[in-house]
C-alpha cells in the first residue's frame, strides 16, 4: 500500500447553514500541515487526493503549499515522485464545473486547503457563467469578471483558518444567495444527496415558461446544471451505490456486487463495473479497498 491512513492528517466535511441549502452542498477542509508540524513524514502518495466524477461546481482556496494536477492514469505508479504527467502548481484560487471523469491532486506537506461544492444553477444565477465554459476544466477563479468576486478571493486567501474561511465565504453568498433564491428554487430546496436534486431540477424544467416538451426541459436541465439530464443521472446512481457499500462495511455486511447492481438500476455488475471505472477511475472492489485504506482516499471518507 503506497498511501496507507495517516493519523496525523486532517479532512473535514461541513454542511452548509439553513440559509444557503439550495446554493451551498457543503465544504471541505483538508490540512496536511498538522501531520508536518508534528514532525510526522507524509509520503508524496499520502500527499494526494483522488476525487470522482461530479454535477457540482466547485471553488477551492490553497491557504498554504501548493496544489498540481496529476494524471489519472498514473495511479500505479509508485508514490508519484517524478511523476513526469504533472501538471504546473495550480493558482491558490481556482473554479471547476462539473466533470464526468475523476481528478488527482498532488499537494505538498504544508498544504491547507478550503473548498466548496456549490449546486452550478445557484453559481450560475449568482454569477452569470456560462457553464458549459466550464464543463471538465478548472480555471483561475479571476475566470469570475466581477471586483466583488475578486475582493471575495483575496479576504479568502487571508483567512488564517477554516473556521474563518467558512465565515468569510458564507457572510458573501448569503445577500447573493437571497437575491436569487426564488429564481432558483421553486420550493423548499432539495433533500442532500444527488438523487433528490436531479429530481427538484427535472420538476422545475417541466414546470418553467412556454414548451413544456421533454426535449425543452431537457435543454433546460442542461442550461441550468452544465450537463445533460443522462449524465445527472448516471452520477446519482453511482452514489447511491456508493452508500450503500459504506453502510455494508460500517455494519460489516457482505457485498455482493451482482445483488448492488440490481438493486440500483444496473443492467448487469459488468455495467456497474464499467460506470464505476469511468467514473472513480477504479473497479468497485478496488475503490472500495482504497476508500478503507489509502490516505489519498479521504474525500470520499468524509463525503456524505
């Protein structure tokens, strides 16, 4: 095991307050630096975070240290040093939009870092952005042309730690967020989790303007979330799956992947393979070892 559980390192998930449900999914702390402090070594494998495909937006402020992308495909190739498929170091502030594959990130010892899963119909009604700009890439958060955005940036990159970046951020998006709001959400925001959401968006497009043709609220799921209705829900199964194999290993249950399958809409447990791939960049079995065991994993440990 290149990256096995590092007990020094910290990552966090915190789900967002009553007044932004609907805009915020949740945010992420992830600090490498409380291990390094300590004098405890972290291997450049037990440095990385591996994430899966996603229908969210997200924003990410690197505090301290420095981020760079890797190449998935390299995943077997030892603790990542040398590895010649790195990208250059990330700016401290980045934008992504949804994305249909998985993303590794090689970050260095000292690393701090604040992130935010955001629902894109809420970025885009606060914004403006085209999301089909961002669909699969990740940009300097300048990509965002408005001075509000970029004092946003800098009193992030200020904040000393995650405490104070929740408040910073969450003190910006409320009045925006409120300006928006009824534009957005139809009704009460939408149940956590993928599934629920993807429902509340189809309801809406069916229920908004003239033409109320599948093809049209279609095009509208699509407007409105940067991908198109299939894609949603594709990544809304593969989630479901997802938990339901925790619960199994919380209650020490067996999975049986061929019952799994079935039992979320899967052609076959080869079709649940072949999406899992696609998705996480491993098989089943394989994501689920490395979620119980490798360090790089931790996003998904914490993800609810």
């Amino acid at each position: 095991m290149d990256a096995p559980l590092h007990p020094g390192t910290v990552a966090r998930l915190h789900i967002p307050p009553r007044a932004l449900e609907g805009c915020l999914y949740a945010c992420l702390w992830r600090d490498l630096s409380a291990a390094s402090s300590q004098g405890e070594t972290l291997t450049d494998a037990q440095c990385q975070s591996w994430f899966p495909a996603t229908p969210l937006c997200g924003l990410s402020w690197t505090l301290s240290g420095r981020v760079r992308e890797l190449d998935v495909g390299m995943q077997d190739a030892g603790d990542g040093e040398g590895d010649g498929d790195a990208e250059p170091w990330l700016p401290a502030s980045v934008i992504g939009g949804p994305r249909g594959g998985p993303k590794r990130f090689q970050a260095t010892p000292d690393c701090r870092v604040f992130m935010v899963a955001i629902r894109p119909e809420a970025l885009r009604a606060m914004t403006g952005i085209d999301l089909a700009l961002l669909k699969d890439r990740m940009l300097p958060l300048s990509f965002i042309d408005d001075p509000a955005w970029r004092a946003l940036d800098a009193a992030m990159l200020s904040c000393r730690d995650e405490q104070e970046a929740r408040r910073t951020l969450e003190d910006f998006l409320l009045p925006r967020w409120r300006a928006v709001r009824d534009e957005v959400l139809s009704e009460d925001p939408p149940p956590r989790g993928y599934g629920g959401w993807i429902q509340h968006l189809a309801l809406r497009a069916i229920a908004a303007g003239h033409g109320r043709s599948v093809r049209q609220a279609e095009r509208r799921i699509k407007q409105w979330s940067g991908q198109s209705l299939r894609a949603l829900r594709v990544v809304s199964r593969a989630e479901a799956a997802f938990q339901q194999v925790r619960k199994l290993d919380e209650d020490e249950g067996a999975v049986i992947w061929s019952a799994l399958a079935q039992d979320h809409g899967y052609a076959d447990q080869a079709h649940l393979c072949r999406e899992t791939r696609r998705l996480s960049g491993f098989s089943p079995e394989e994501l689920r070892r490395r979620v119980a065991q490798d360090e790089a994993f931790w996003a998904y440990r914490v993800w609810v």
